[in-house]
C-alpha cells in the first residue's frame, strides 16, 4: 500500500512502501530520493555521515539489499518517528541531538509567512540585520 512520507519538511508518496507495526519499509531507491541516505559498505549513509547497522540486527534494518526499514533507521538516529495506519502517513521528526546542535547555534530557523498584503516573506531574507518578532495567540 502506498505511503506518504514527510521527512525534513519533504514530502512524498512512496508507492512500493510496506508498513508492518512500527516498521516502514521502503526500497532503497524511494530511501535515497526522499532522504538522501544510502546504503554502502560502512552502513547507512548521507553525505559524510555513517551509521553502521548493528551487528546482530542487519535483519531489522535491511531486506534483501533491496529495501530499508526507515522507521528502524530513524530509531536509531533518535528522530520521533509518528505515523497514522489508517490514512498511511509517516512523519520522521528531527533528531534530539541535531535539535541541540541548532539550538547552541543561536540561530533561528528559517520560516516564511504572508505579511497583511499577502506578501510571503522569510526571516532569511533578513540574515544579517536585527529582526523583532512578535507572535499573539487566543489560548
């Protein structure tokens, strides 16, 4: 059954996904495209970084080198994992430690929103100048 997927605010309908529990199984392929990991000798990887597959549990990370269990993965890097069965939505949050490493950085994430007129503007067109930001909420 097809999936969608929405990972680092990408999403995608995966056509060749299986779900099993907790488990998304995706090919290798739809796992490259989406996420930019891949597999390779030393295990898992996107761009500079590796995460070796743990000795022991190859099974639980891979099927027949043809597909991935990204959901396994995503456990392993400590990035929240949600996903609704009954509409087959699969949401992979950002992981604790990259969060921290953002949140030490000062920097603010980029966003964009409309202004009254309909304009979308994003705080990074602002980089470099101060910016004051002011949110309200009814709660």
């Amino acid at each position: 059954m097809p999936a969608t997927v929405i990972y680092d605010d990408k999403v995608a309908s995966i056509a060749d996904a299986e779900a099993r529990g907790n488990d998304l199984w995706v090919s290798l392929g739809s796992m490259r495209e989406l996420t930019g990991w891949d597999l390779k000798p030393q295990g898992l990887c996107r761009g500079e970084r590796c995460v070796p597959i743990p000795p022991g549990r190859r099974a639980e990370f891979l099927r027949d080198e043809s597909s991935v269990n990204l959901a396994a993965l995503a456990r392993q890097l400590g990035q929240p994992v949600v996903h609704d069965d009954s509409h087959s939505i699969w949401f992979f949050g950002e992981s604790a430690e990259d969060r921290r490493t953002a949140l030490s950085s000062l920097q603010a994430p980029d966003f964009t929103l409309p202004d009254l007129d309909g304009r979308m503007h994003s705080l990074s067109d602002f980089r470099g100048r101060k910016v004051l930001l002011l949110s309200w909420a009814s709660w």
